[in-house]
C-alpha cells in the first residue's frame, strides 16, 4: 500500500500563501520554518501552516497543487477556511 501524499497551505510572513506537496507534512513545514524548505519559503518565513488535505498519490496531490497555484490569495485562504487542517 502506498503512502498518502497532501497538499498544504502555509501563510508568509508578507502575508502570501505558499502552496506545496509532500509525503511527510511534519518534516517539510519543519524545514520551511527552518529555512530549508523552498526558495520561497527562504525569502517570505512561514507565519502558520493553514490547510492540509490528503490524497490516495502523488499525481492526485500534484494535479491540485497546480490548480491551488493558479488562485488568488483570497480563494486560497477561502479553500484552507473550508478544509480543516489534519494532525500530523
């Protein structure tokens, strides 16, 4: 069986919204707030992680981190409003 992948929403220090996936939500919000996360992250530190959803894989994962990317900043926080945050 695979393991799930999720899609997660963090807030920036400037207020932006940082979209991203991975295997493992623990380790790579810990790596954004530790700088080692992605150049973006570097630039604008994470404030507070605001959504995270799971998915079966990593294409499923992948195909919504492509559309998320295409919204504004107000559909994102509207969608991480909606999506209740899973403990990690």
């Amino acid at each position: 069986m695979n393991k799930p992948w999720f899609l997660y929403l963090i807030e920036c220090q400037d207020h932006s919204i940082y979209t991203g996936i991975t295997n493992n939500v623990e380790k790579r919000y810990a790596a954004h707030v530790n700088g080692k996360g992605a150049r973006y992250t570097r630039i604008r530190p994470p404030v507070k992680l605001l959504a995270v959803i799971e998915f079966t894989d990593r294409a499923s994962a992948a195909s919504s981190e492509y559309t998320i990317k295409q919204w504004t900043s107000a559909q994102k926080r509207q969608f991480a409003k909606d999506h209740a945050i899973l403990p990690f």
